[in-house]
C-alpha cells in the first residue's frame, strides 16, 4: 500500500497493485486495473519511487526483476 495525496490535500492509502498507469500532464493521474481514475499531488517519479519500495517490502520488485532474466 502506499500513502498518496488527492489535489484537494486529502490523504488516501492505495493498492499499488492495482495501479496500470500513472500519466502527468502537468497533474499526476493514476489509473488503476479497475479503470478508477485518481488525480494526485505527488510527481511521476515519486509514485513510481513509492510503488517500487511497496514491491521491494512485500517480495514482488526481485521477482518482477527475475522474470526477464531467461529472454
């Protein structure tokens, strides 16, 4: 889980993975597998910065990593 901003300054705790795809033009829009759309505070790079500690913490970042090592 990571903790984001809404634009409004609420905080909200969020399932990184169910994140697809995170787009700024300039505001941060993350799009999850479900189709929601979220509007957030925190750059591009910071997201991807948290969601990729959140993958290390549970064991998915090592095996995400592994998994191209036998192309």
């Amino acid at each position: 889980m990571i903790a984001l901003t809404k634009l409004n300054g609420d905080s909200f705790i969020l399932n990184a993975i169910y994140i697809e795809q995170i787009q700024s033009n300039p505001d941060t829009m993350i799009t999850t597998t479900q189709g929601k759309k979220l509007l957030v505070k925190e750059q591009e790079e910071i997201v991807v910065k948290k969601i990729k500690r959140f993958y290390r913490e549970v064991g998915l970042f090592r095996i995400a990593g592994q998994a191209g090592d036998d192309d």
